[in-house]
C-alpha cells in the first residue's frame, strides 16, 4: 500500500510552545505521534528552531546588522536542533536526517532534481528528513517567512498528499470572531478568495511569519493541488486528534 506523504512544517513557537527554550516535550510528541502513523505515511519535516536553541546559551555581541546576528545564531543553533530530533526520534525507534535548502535551490531545474532525488532515497530507507532554511547563506530579503513558504515550496516539489502546518492557533479564525474576542475556526476552505478578507495579519511571538504567510504557503500548496491543514501544534497529539476529527482546525481543500 502506498503511504501518505505528509510535509509538516513545525514553527518556533510549536517548538518552544511559546517560551523561550526549545521544548524536549513537544519534540518527543511530534515522534510519538509519526511513529504511531509510520505504518500509513511517510513525513519530511520543515522545522524552525535553530535561532531558539542559539539563543539557550549564547550572546553574541556585535556591531553588525540584526539579520547577522540571526545568521550567526542559526549556525550555532542548527547542530543542536537536529541533534535533540535524532536522540529524541531515535528513542522512537526513528531516523532523521538534515537538509538545509535555500530559496534559489527552487529556482534551479538541477538543484530541484537534487533535492527530490535525495529526499526520495532518505525517505524510502525510512529516514525522516528535517529540512531548515540555510540561514547562513540567506539574507534578509530572501527569507522564506518563518519557513511557512519554505514548507509549501518543498510539499510541491515534492508532491505531497498533505501539507501540514503546526502553528499556535486553532487554525485559521473568523475575522468577526476576532474582533469579538471570541475566537472562531474556519473549519474548510473552499473558496480561497474569500478566506483573503479574513485573515487578520499578526506576527507570532517567535516566528517570523503570522497567519498572512501561512495563507501565502497555502497558495503555493494549492496550485500543486495539495490539501493544507493548519492545526493548533501546542496541543498534544494535534496530528492524531486532527486525523480523527477531535479537535478544531482549518482544512483547505
């Protein structure tokens, strides 16, 4: 039987359930939950983080612009980031690996071919790729947008069935519900003009992108014909419960 290929794209504040620290919880809760879905999906996992785990133990001093700094932060965090997936992962019996990808390796017909090729051999010998922006070589105005646009260029690439992304709301709210300090899940999405006039634009705490860059993503996922689910991934077993309809979360067809 052929499995489901699921791209989820993790961002900082998941990974850090909105603290400052990386959390080993929410980590061991992301390969709990793969493990008990092995048998029906594969996964290739985008992941924020690395400037998060920097940040843990280090202050780095500089005359150098902001977005420097955040380069050099990631170099440091990014060895560590993957090193907590592979001991926690591997307690699950799982396998990872690292891909660090850029914006203008989607640009180039060859670095394409390379990135499916290879991701198609790690995921047929059953490791899980963790992808990250190569925040070393990108600047600031190649930033993907907290790696939402990095998650829906890589599903399409490489031709998921579902395109995951795990953010700190219950999916996407009703502009109404927002100004009504009600919030309320617009639970599917099938005419995406009219999903444009309800997002209301705010930056996550940690991230860089907001639920603007999440719609963005689902754009580009949409014209590959992929499903984007955006599901709360503070919550334990988002992926489980969203699968068995437990919880609410925004579907868009």
């Amino acid at each position: 039987m052929k499995k489901k290929r699921i791209l989820l794209k993790v961002g900082s504040n998941t990974l850090t359930k909105e603290t400052d620290n990386i959390s080993r919880g929410k980590i061991e809760d992301l390969a709990s939950q793969i493990a008990q879905l092995k048998d029906t999906c594969e996964f290739v996992i985008v992941s924020s983080g690395a400037i998060a785990v920097a940040k843990q133990f280090v202050k780095l001093e500089s005359k150098q612009k902001d977005v420097f700094v955040k380069q050099a932060l990631a170099s440091i965090g990014q060895p560590h980031l993957i090193r907590i997936y592979q001991e926690i992962f591997r307690e699950y019996g799982l396998l990872t690996s690292q891909c660090l990808l850029s914006y203008s390796d989607f640009e180039k017909e060859e670095s394409r071919t390379n990135i499916v090729n290879t991701i198609n051999v790690l995921v047929n010998n059953n490791y899980i790729p963790i992808i990250n922006e190569n925040d070393t070589v990108a600047t600031d105005e190649i930033k993907f947008g907290d790696n939402d646009k990095l998650g829906a260029l890589t599903a399409s690439l490489l031709d998921a069935d579902l395109f995951i992304i795990a953010t700190n709301t219950n999916g996407i709210y009703t502009k109404e519900s927002m100004e009504n300090g009600t919030p309320k899940t617009i639970e599917l999405v099938e005419d995406f003009e009219a999903l444009q006039s309800e997002v209301v634009n705010s930056k996550s705490s940690h991230g860089s992108g907001g639920m603007q860059s999440k719609i963005e993503a689902a754009t580009v996922a949409k014209k590959a014909n992929i499903e984007t689910w955006i599901v709360n991934g503070l919550e334990d077993r988002f992926m489980l419960n969203a699968f068995e309809n437990k919880v609410p979360f925004t579907k868009i067809k």
